[in-house]
C-alpha cells in the first residue's frame, strides 16, 4: 500500500501555498498563470486551508482566513497574506526624515489589485485611489496625525465610508500602537513650540535693537517651513527630535561599546601573554587561570626552555635527524615483526589473558602511566625535552615519546578506546610482533609527516602529542585486510541489505580528514599526523598480508616434498605451538 496520498496536502493548501509564493517572490507572471489555471479547475468540494494555523501569519489575518471559509468559492483568487507582504514600519521612531502625510507610508509590500479593493471598499473605487487612501491612513497612524484637521484636506476627495474601511483594513492587519505613536508626536511638538518660544523671544530683541521699526520682517522670514504632518529636524537621527527611546538607545549604544572595548583590550592582552613564547614548554601553561605557588614557578622555569626565537636552523637540520629516526624505527619493527617467536605459555607474565588482549592493556597502562607522569611538576623538565613534538628543537626521541602523550583525559581517552576495539582484532589476525611493529611505525611516520608539516607550512610555534598517528593506522590496516568484507553493526543494515565493506570506511575516515585540511576553520587536530599513521598502517598490512601468503605457500609445498614420517613430526610440532595467526579470522564484528 502507497503512502504517499497520506502525505499530500488537499488541493486547496496547494493552492493557497503557490499563492503565498509567488506573491512573497512578486513573480506577478506565475501568480496570474496559477489563477487562471485554478479557476479552470472545477473542485466538487473545496476543504478551505487553515492558514491562521501557520505561526507566521499576523494576528489580523485571522480575519482574511475566515473570510476565506464563509466564501470558499472565492478562495483561488484570493492571495494569501502573510507577514512578509504586510512588512511595514509601526512606529514613530522609525518614520523616515522625507515622510509627508501626502504621500503617506507604504502599508505591505505589493500594491492591493483591484479584485482586493472590490472586496475591501467596492466598486466604486479604483486600486490607485485606494492605495494612496490606505498609505495615507497607514502614515497618519504611525505619525500620531489621526485627528489632526489641518491634514484632513489631504484626503477631502475621499468619503467617510472609505476612511473607516480603510482603517478597519489597517488595524486588522497591520497593528500599530496608535496612543504611543501620538503621545511621542505630542511630546515633541510641546519641545518644538517651548524651543520656538525660546528662540522668537531672542530674536525679538535682537531685531529691536537692530530694526525697532519693524521687528517682525525679519522673524517671519526666518520661521522654519517644513512639510505639513512632519516635524522638522532638530538633531540626532529622528526627524522628530530626540525622544525618550532615542536616549535610551543612546545609552544602550554606548554601554555595547564600552563593553566590547573591554573584552577587546582583554583578548589583546591575553594573546600578548601567549605570543611570549612556548618553545619546548608545557602546553598546559599557556594558559594560566590562576596564579602558580613558588614552588610550581619552580617547577615551570626548570622545564621552559631559556631560548627567546627558534634556534637558526635549516629546514632540512630540523627534518634530517628526525627522518632518520624514522627510518630506524621502521626497520627494527621489520626485523621484529620476522624473527618474533611468541613465549610458551607458561613463559608469559599473564597466561590467562589472551595474547591480544595483554599487548593492548600493557600500551594502554604506559599511555595512562605517561598521563599521570604530566601531573608530577618535577618530571615536566625530562617530559618536555622527549615526551613532546616540538617543531622549533625537534629531537629523534620525541617521535617515540610523544606517542605515549595526551593533551588531556578526554583525549586519552579516545585514542585508547580505539585502540582497544581495533587493537585486539588486527593483533588476533597477524600476531604480536607484526602488530607491534605496525603501531609503532605507524606513530612514527605519523608524527614525522607532522613535524613536516610543521617546518614547512605551518610554523615552529606549535606542538603536537598523542597516539592518534599510531591507532589510526591500526584502524586503516584492519579495514585493509577486510577491505572486500562486509560488515554489520549492531546487525544493521538488515539482511538481505548488504553492509559496507572495508573500503568505505577507509574512504569515509579519509573523507572527514580532507575536510579538515581544507577547511579555513580554526582547529587543534594534528591531521597531517593521523594521514602519515594511515599511511603507514595501509601500506604495513599489505606487506603483513603478502609476507604470510609467502610462508602459506612455503608451508604447502614443503609438506608436499615431505615424507610421511617429516609430516607427523612437523604436525606434533606445531601442535605443540600456537597456531599461526590469518589475515581472514573471524573478527567480533560481524561481517559477511
């Protein structure tokens, strides 16, 4: 069964809604095309649209909405108004400097056609006419001018039916607080008169001393003209004077202002504080929230480094010694990975714990141990100089220790909870020594991308710490020795779905990193670190992946070659030992 036709408005919403669009968007073509079309249309019931249920409909729309249900006949013709069409200024304060009762105020954003003044005033009247009535009533109510009688000649060619309908028509659907508006133009007409006063007593004496004879020539000639319904300007932005609001606003300026003038210097002198330097230093106290006791001075000056500026260094002094790191590091991880032979069990400090398990809980307890080590002020001097990348005095040492640092609890966290999701699985398929070599490799040519990145582009300011290079290439190498497989999570997608395959959550991790990279936004993620640790990780499980498929084949053609009696041997003696890891176990996760 099609659910859709639950979904679907009833036609007349349908043609209220095209309506309100092309009357907001003033495509006058579409609206008159629509109109047409609809009043073709012959409906044998029309359900009349509710729109006085949108929560952007003016109050005074109710009206046109019931309208609307007393005669539904009429409603494809009827445009719908909303709050957009009927955006008007409301109040005194607002009116602009040219304003003229004559030409009054513009009381929606579209002029009313002349079906909308049949409905309003009748026949009798043209859209023009009462256009110019209804800006002229709309003005007077925002000027506070409603009773005054030296503007009513301005609309003597209208009658007093239409005046009241056009002011119903106003007050339904535009609300103006007309009692304010005309007590603020009271207001300032008693400061115009008592500054009137003032200055006509003034100029009466002076013209008596210069012309006695005729002391009011010059006064008439000076009085101030000014359009009639508008007050002339007096100063500020108003054309009215400055009224109680506009001294409020005033204050409230001026408090904004003082306020924001604050937090700027604050911010100025915090960023002066930061700029004095960090080379080598404990990222924690960049920032200092209160003030340290002279023991933690202490402390801080033994382990800040004494130099003011970067030591003058080629780019390529900072990078050579650190590359080479690299290169050992992944060398020894090689021979490692080739001539590790795990202990009996009986050997093993935990032989209850499984294999994978104790590797990754021995990496997560150094990382917690290195964590809780930033705690002790004493060890910040040993921990800044090797526990920390830093790319203005990069040391060899730094690659392996900063992978066992964390920025804070929530990082550590993170990185180990990955560690030990993704961790457990790839060690159970290729075995302790390969993963250990993996992880560690990965670290490294992770943190030696970073520091590339640092001395090249970046800048010799920044730091960086943490184990993120090194899990993600265990996360990019488990997904590489499953990339054909596909996998479900918490059984979704549900069969016969097919699930994701290892691939695309290469591509998915890759993706969010691209995204950082060209991103302008500001961030503290070292993502040049984690693509060199996914890097490694790929590039590690596929030589992982191949060097076993090697010894595979090596094995069956020598039990191939092997006599009956070898063959027995061989097979007690590897039941003796563990069986060899496969990159195609089973993994937790479920996959297909």
């Amino acid at each position: 069964m099609s659910i859709l036709p639950i979904f679907s408005p009833p036609p007349s919403c349908f043609q209220v809604g095209l309506r309100a669009v092309s009357g907001s968007t003033e495509k006058l073509l579409l609206a008159s095309a629509a109109r047409r079309f609809f009043a073709t249309s012959r409906m044998p019931t029309i359900e009349p649209c509710r729109s006085f249920h949108n929560p952007r409909v003016l109050p005074g729309h109710l009206g046109a909405a019931r309208h609307y249900q007393r005669v539904p006949n009429l409603l494809p013709r009827m445009q719908v108004r909303t709050v957009f069409r009927f955006r008007a200024i409301t109040h005194y304060t607002q009116l602009p400097i040219d304003y003229e009762d004559v030409e009054g105020l513009p009381f929606r954003k579209e002029d009313l056609n002349q079906r909308e003044v049949n409905v309003i005033f009748g026949a009798h009247i043209s859209a023009q006419s009462a256009n110019q009535l209804l800006r002229i009533i709309h003005g007077r109510r925002v000027a506070g001018t409603l009773d005054d009688p030296e503007l009513q000649r301005n609309t003597l060619q209208y009658s007093v039916e239409d005046k009241i309908k056009a002011l119903e028509y106003l007050r339904k659907n535009i609300p103006v607080d007309e009692v304010i508006n005309a007590g603020l133009r009271a207001e300032d007409e008693l400061k115009l008169l008592e500054a009137q006063e003032g200055s006509e007593w003034e100029a009466e004496e002076e013209f008596e001393e210069a012309s006695p004879q005729n002391p009011h020539t010059q006064t008439q000639a000076e009085e101030p003209q000014h359009p009639p319904g508008r007050l002339p300007r007096k100063g500020g932005d108003s054309p009215y004077g400055e009224s109680n609001f506009d001294r409020i606003r005033a204050e409230n300026i001026a408090k904004r202002e003082a306020e924001e003038k604050r937090l700027e210097e604050e911010r100025r002198k915090r960023e002066e504080e930061e700029a004095k330097g960090n080379i080598g230093t404990l990222q924690a106290q960049q920032q200092k929230s209160k003030e340290l006791s002279p023991l933690m001075k202490k402390y801080a000056e033994r382990a800040t480094s004494k130099l003011e500026a970067p030591p003058e260094m080629n780019k390529w002094e900072r990078l050579l010694p650190a590359l080479a790191m690299t290169v050992l590091i992944c060398a020894a991880g090689a021979i490692f990975a080739t001539t590790y032979n795990p202990p009996r069990q009986s050997w093993r400090l935990w032989p209850d714990v499984p294999p994978a398990a104790a590797t990754c809980i021995s990496l997560i307890g150094l990382n917690l141990v290195v964590w809780m080590f930033w705690k002790v002020p004493p060890l910040w001097a040993i921990l800044n100089r090797y526990f920390i990348l830093v790319a203005a005095t990069p040391r060899p040492l730094q690659l392996v220790g900063a992978m066992f640092s964390h920025h804070n609890f929530g990082h550590l966290t993170a990185n180990m909870l990955a560690l030990w999701f993704f961790g457990t699985r790839i060690h159970d398929e290729i075995g302790r020594g390969k993963f250990l070599a993996l992880y560690f490799a990965s670290g490294a040519v992770g943190f030696m991308a970073s520091l590339a990145d640092l001395v090249l582009r970046r800048g010799l300011e920044y730091t960086t710490l943490g184990a993120s290079g090194a899990v993600y290439g265990l996360v990019v190498a488990f997904f590489w020795a499953h990339r054909y497989d596909e996998f479900k999570i918490l059984g979704y997608p549900p069969d016969p779905i097919s699930g994701p395959q290892g691939l695309a959550f290469i591509g998915l991790i890759l993706g969010f990193h691209l995204i950082g990279v060209f991103s302008r936004r500001k961030h503290g993620v070292d993502i040049a670190s984690h693509l060199g640790g996914m890097a490694a990780g790929g590039i590690g499980a596929e030589l992982v992946r191949r060097r076993m498929e090697e010894r595979a084949r090596a094995r069956q053609e020598r039990m191939k070659t092997m006599g009956v009696l070898d063959a027995v041997v061989l097979e007690k003696k590897e039941r003796r030992q563990p069986p060899p890891p496969t990159m195609r176990s089973v993994a937790p996760i479920q996959q297909r």
